[in-house]
C-alpha cells in the first residue's frame, strides 16, 4: 500500500529543500567571489617598484605593480545578498581605496582578466560547493 503525505509534510520538504538550496548558493558564490578575489589580488601583483618611480606594468597587457601593497589588500567581495530567487555578490577595490579606481580607469584593468579567469572556474566550484550542501557524490 502506497503511502501519502500530508499536505503539511509536504511543505516541510518543500522548505527544508529550498532552504538547503540557498543554502548551497550562498556558499558556491562566496566560494566564487574567494576565487575571484584571490585572482584580483595576483593581476595587481605585476612586479613592484618604490612610489614615484617607473612601473613594470604596462598599460592594457597586465595589472598594475605593487608599490605598497595598499591596493592588493584594498580588493575584497561583498557577502552574499539574495533578492528573490537572485543571488549575487561583488569582488573589487574597497570603496576606501581611490587609488585602486584610478588604475583600474587607467587602463590596467586588472579586474577584467578575474571576470575572465572566473568563467573558467565558477561551474566547478560552484558545482563542489552545491555537491557539498545537498551531499551528493
């Protein structure tokens, strides 16, 4: 004899499901965002020199050189916010950093190779990462 759930049971599933889902993208973005800001922090890492003097950096082919290390420690990501069904959250400079925005308007761009390198990597963490919060193998 087959056996039936109550509407009741039923809704308990559907929400231990859905909240074990949000769960799940919650920690394969913020999982993400560590990735990409990892990247970030090597782009900006292009050589180094003393403030005032010429960069090994060139402009448009590769991050900016440390000086201080104020800019690679200026690059974060923000918790992961849901709106919705909508998950998001962000990687870049640190909105106390305007030296960060100045050479990323400059042309080193070094945020744009992340956004390229994290194509390559946000299905596999992000598959790990919901793997992991439903426990599936």
């Amino acid at each position: 004899m087959a056996e039936h759930l109550s509407v009741a049971a039923m809704r308990r599933v559907t929400a231990a499901i859905t909240e074990r889902g949000q769960l799940g993208m919650r920690e394969a973005l913020t999982a993400v965002a560590l990735a990409g800001e990892r990247q970030a922090k090597i782009n900006a890492s292009v050589g180094a020199h003393r403030k005032g003097t010429k960069t090994p950096a060139t402009r448009y082919e590769t991050g900016p050189a440390r000086i201080s290390g104020n800019l690679v420690r200026s690059v974060t990501h923000e918790p992961v916010v849901q709106a919705g069904t909508v998950f998001t959250t962000k990687v870049g400079v640190a909105g106390s950093a305007p030296y960060g925005k100045w050479v990323e308007g400059e042309g080193y761009a070094f945020m744009l190779p992340t956004a390229k390198f994290l194509k390559g990597v946000v299905v596999p963490i992000a598959e790990t990462a919901m793997r992991t919060a439903f426990r599936v193998r």
